[in-house]
C-alpha cells in the first residue's frame, strides 16, 4: 500500500512559472541540470519525480550533494511547494493501522489506481490544503529529524521532546509522561533536565528523534540525520532506528549521501542525480541490476 505518492514533481527555484518553462522545456530534451543552470541561470531542485513510497517502509534517497535529496524530503511536508506535480498522502494511514489488514480490505488492483480510485476521500493531494488544513496535515501526519539537531537550546531535554505536543490540548503532565516515555524508548531516561548543550551530539540527536516519535505522526522524514555523528555513534542509532522501526511501523524516509547507511537501513533506495530519480529498488536489486553507471558506482563503493 502506497502512503506517499510524488506525481512528476518537479521545482525549479527561483523562476517565475514561464520562466521554469523553459527550464522544464530543455529538461524535457534530456539537457542535464548543470547545462540547464548555465543556459537560464535557473537551479534545477528535481525535474520530473514519479515515486510511491510504501506504508511502513524505510525509503532512503541518496545522491551526491546537489542531487536533489533536501529538495525532496522537503515536498513532504511543504516547506518547498513544487513548480509542477502532485504529491498524494493517505491521510488514513497512521501507525497502528494493521498495514496487512488494511491492505486487503483495499481492491488494489495496480499502485498507480489505489490513490484516486479506491481511496479518494483519505486520500489527498497535499498542494490543495490550505493553510488550516496543512497545519492539520504537519501536525497529524509528519515530524521530521534534522542533520542539526534543531533543538531549542533555552529549553530543557524534556521541554523540548514536549514541544510538538504544545498544540495539542494536553496539560503539561500529560505531555511530559509522554515525552519520558520516548526518552526512555530512545535510551536517554535520567537526563530529562538537562539543557542541550551540556548533551554530546548523539544523545542530542537522539532528543532530536524522541522529539519526532512524541508526535506520533505516520510520516517520519529525516535528512541527513546522523550525518553529523561518529561513525560508531553513528552506527548505535541506526540500529536503534532499525529496532524502533520494527515496533512501530512507520513511513520513514531517510536522506543520506552514504551508501553503506543506505543499505543498512533502507528496505528501498531511489537514488537521485542532477535532480531526476534514476533508480528505485532493495539493495540487492540496485547491485544486480543498477540502471546507469552512476548506480553501480554507488553500489561498487559499498563496503
Ligand atoms: N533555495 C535554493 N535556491 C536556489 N537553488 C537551490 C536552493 N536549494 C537548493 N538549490 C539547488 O537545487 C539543487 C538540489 O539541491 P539540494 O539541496 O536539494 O541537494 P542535496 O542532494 O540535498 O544536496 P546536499 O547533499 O549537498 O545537501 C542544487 O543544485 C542546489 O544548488
């Protein structure tokens, strides 16, 4: 069952529609983002994206840097609005839903079908809400992780995993029960007064992702996100991340430039070059069969 769906996305920044046109017109022949940028002085984000993420999938984009992965990531929960596409979420979707269960009460004769024609009322293009209806939609549906952290440096560890949770009506009790359990659940219990600062940059991202998961959004998106770590480090959260994925069942996409955390954590990579998707597929499928040589060069680097 797919939960995002990004329907021939593409963003040219810093272009008027007519002007994108032109971008877009040259893309369309098959000119690389780089000639594009020299010809027009327009950067290409992404040219013409066509992806289905799955329920409960770990999806990770990579690329090299400018290939497009923030732009991305960032459609997701509009903090970029495109040039031109659609990007579908069913809104229905939230993780306790039995995928299994909901998947076969589903007729899904073809992925590309399900959206507009057996789900049409949870089912939204998310580039026609309003600005109610996408406060809704960030609060209700995605929570994302930064490569910075991004914690409120004035605020302690517990106030800032609560924070997400401000909106809601919740007295402060009930958010920081909340907010210790998934500091708990992310190995940081004892520490729920400290400032960020006085926290190295692994347990500051790990506030960073309990943050996230106090939510309790479907939809986690995270960039680049222990990037900034050590590799050992760096290695301890993605296997927290693998345990925590596989009890509660989100959609999580996940940027990175490394291909060795690709293929440990991610059940799909697309990987994105010049801003075009040029291959969707499990680790396995992107070694045996690598579209280009840009995909096997990225396979062949893997450790
Ligand atoms: N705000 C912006 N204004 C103009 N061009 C931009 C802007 N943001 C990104 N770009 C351009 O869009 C292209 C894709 O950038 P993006 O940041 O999405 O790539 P990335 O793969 O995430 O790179 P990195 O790994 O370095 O973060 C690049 O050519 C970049 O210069």
């Amino acid at each position: 069952m797919d939960h995002i769906r990004l329907e021939n996305i593409s963003k040219i920044y810093n272009a008027t529609n007519t002007q994108a046109q032109v971008a877009l017109s040259l893309l369309a022949e098959g000119m690389n983002s780089v000639a594009v940028k020299e010809q027009t002085g327009y950067s290409v984000g992404l040219y013409d994206i066509n992806l289905a993420i799955k329920a409960g999938e770990l999806h990770c984009i990579m690329g090299l840097s400018g290939s497009g992965k923030s732009t991305l990531i960032r459609h997701i929960n509009r903090l970029i609005d495109p040039t031109s596409g659609k990007i579908w979420v069913d809104t229905a979707i939230n993780a306790q839903t039995n995928i299994a269960e909901y998947d076969s009460a589903q007729a899904t004769p073809s992925a590309q079908t399900a959206f507009s024609k057996y789900m049409p009322s949870t089912v939204i293009n998310i580039l026609e809400l309003d600005d109610k209806g996408l406060q809704q939609y960030r609060q209700q549906n995605v929570s994302m992780v930064f490569q910075h952290f991004g914690l409120t440096p004035h605020m302690t560890v517990i106030q800032n995993v609560a924070y997400g949770l401000r909106v809601r009506k919740m007295s402060v009790s009930e958010r920081h029960d909340i907010a210790r359990h998934w500091l708990n659940e992310v190995g940081l219990p004892n520490l729920e007064n400290s400032y960020p600062d006085e926290l190295s940059g692994g347990m500051q991202q790990r506030v960073g992702l309990a943050r996230a998961l106090a939510t309790d959004t479907p939809i986690l998106l995270m960039d680049e996100a222990f990037s900034a770590l050590d590799p050992l480090i760096r290695s301890q959260l993605q296997d927290q991340l693998l345990e925590l994925q596989a009890r509660l069942n989100k959609t999580i996409v996940f940027i990175t430039h490394d291909i060795d955390e690709a293929v440990k954590v991610g059940q799909r990579i697309s990987i994105l070059n010049g801003g075009r998707l040029i291959q969707t597929g499990t680790p396995i499928e992107l070694r045996n069969n690598p579209a280009d040589d840009y995909v096997a060069q990225f396979m062949k680097a893997k450790k």
